[in-house]
C-alpha cells in the first residue's frame, strides 16, 4: 500500500510474539518456574529466570553467545 494512504487503509503490520520465536510465553513460564525451584524456591529473581529460560529456549546461553 501506498504511504499515502489514509491509515484504515495500510497495511497492519505482522503480528509480534513478545515470548520468543522458539518459545511461547506458557514454556518459558515454565522453564522460569523450574529454575526457580532449582534455586530452592528463593524469591527475588524472576526476572533472570525468565530471560534464562527465554535464552535456552531459544537455543542460546550467556557463556556462548559472541562478544
């Protein structure tokens, strides 16, 4: 579509999945909640947990990704 067309007449943009493209937000949810229990059920890191589960699902890890 043109640019200059009136906005209920562009083109939406493609869906976005905020989880991951590996992943959805139900399987690192649950990935999250393993490692919480790993960790002997301590609070105060959910959010590492989720960006850890999100990294191994989708197939990267901290210590081997490129700098």
């Amino acid at each position: 579509m043109d640019a200059d067309a009136p906005a209920n007449q562009r083109e939406s943009p493609e869906p976005r999945d905020d989880a991951s493209t590996n992943g959805s937000a139900e399987r690192i949810a649950a990935r999250a909640y393993e490692l919480y229990l790993a960790r002997g059920g301590t609070h105060g890191s959910d959010w590492e947990d989720w960006l850890t589960a999100e990294r191994e699902l989708a197939g990267t890890r901290p210590d081997t990704e490129e700098r």
